[in-house]
C-alpha cells in the first residue's frame, strides 16, 4: 500500500475515533443531565410545601394532631389598630380553585347580612366554625356581620347580603348589587361549607389589606 494512502487511512481513523468520542461525549452530558434534573425532581416531590400565597397573602402550616391549617403569615391592621390574621382549613392552592364570580365588584359595607337558605348547614360542625371565622374576620374590619333569615338583597346596596344555599358546585357569585350566593355542594350531614366561607373570607382580607395601605 502507498505511503500516501496509508497517511489518508490513518487520517481517517482518527478523525472517526474524534467523532465517535464527541458523540459519547455528548450523550454521556445528556444523560447527566436528564439524572440529575430527576434528582432534583424527586427531592423536591418528597418534600411538603410548608408555605403558600393567594392573592399577596402568604400562609403557612401549622399542624395539631391530626388536623392541618393554614395561618396568615401576612397580617392586616384591625379597626381598632391592632395586627389581626386568621387561619383557615383549606389548602390555598386548592382555595384558587374556588369560583368566585363578580369578586372585582366587591364593597365593604357597615352592615354585612347573611341567611341560610335551607338546611341546619351544620355539616359534622363545620358549619358553626365557617361562620365564626367570617364573623371575626369582618368585626376585626370594623363591621358588622349579623343573620338575619329575613333579610333580602337590597337594590340599592345598602349592606352586604349574604344567601348561603345547597347547589352541585362550590362557588360564590354576584346575584346583585352587593349581594352574593354561596353555593355549597353536599347537605346537611356532609357539605364544602369551609371552601365556599373560607373563599368569601380570603378574598375580602387580600381586599381590605390594599385599601389599607
């Protein structure tokens, strides 16, 4: 074999050898990479969220016994002047789930009315908490929050009013000016009261806390 064909061979070989070493070079980085991004997938999927935010408040857990809540890390300014917050039941991520319909349109009024359309609400106990908490959540703003099973949306918006009735979703919509329907899916014995309530309550406090400042 020539001298010079023998030169073009071995020339050959080694640029091959190069490309095959880049290819394996490049896979093997790949590879690497695909790992570690699993790694780090995996760790992050192990380990529990401890802090959230929903509409610029930013909550976190605290657990008691069995039961998980939701605290206020963003607290507010009471009428009285003093710092006030609230915990709530359910999961924040889980909360911006929750329809709120005519949320934009939302006032604060001295006299806030709620009923009950049917049913006792008491939904294993949770009925009672869910009001309780709306009820020192909107006297902490200043205002008074009062059942009334009388009371009717009034045209002219006089107060807030407040319909709480069974449906086949969780949601809370605007049903005129100043009035709203807490649509709570399930029944007496076992009810998403706390959602719809606690959905109601988290909106006017991220809306309170910006007129505020």
């Amino acid at each position: 074999m020539p001298k010079e064909e023998k030169e073009d061979n071995g020339k050959k070989v080694r640029e091959e050898s190069k490309r095959e070493n880049k290819i394996l070079m490049i896979t093997l980085i790949v590879i690497g990479i695909i790992i570690v991004a699993g790694i780090v997938y995996f760790i992050s999927a192990g380990k529990e969220q401890t802090s959230f935010n929903y509409e610029g408040i930013n909550f976190t857990i605290e657990k008691i016994g069995n039961l998980t809540f939701y605290d206020t890390a963003t607290l507010a300014t009471s009428a009285a002047g003093t710092p006030f917050g609230f915990r709530i039941r359910t999961n924040p991520n889980e909360l911006k789930n929750v329809p709120f319909y005519g949320s934009e349109n939302f006032n604060f009024t001295a006299f806030n009315l709620y009923k009950f359309d049917n049913g006792t609400f008491s939904c294993k106990g949770y009925g009672a908490i869910s009001i309780a908490n709306l009820y020192r959540t909107i006297t902490e703003m200043g205002m008074q929050f009062v059942n009334d099973q009388n009371a009717t949306c009034d045209s002219q918006g006089k107060y807030n009013f407040f319909l709480l009735k069974y449906g086949n979703e969780t949601q809370v919509k605007q049903i005129g000016y100043n009035c709203y329907e807490l649509e709570i899916k399930g029944n007496d014995s076992e009810c998403e009261i706390l959602p719809a309530t606690e959905k109601l309550m988290v909106d006017m406090y991220a809306k309170y806390i910006n007129l505020s400042r």
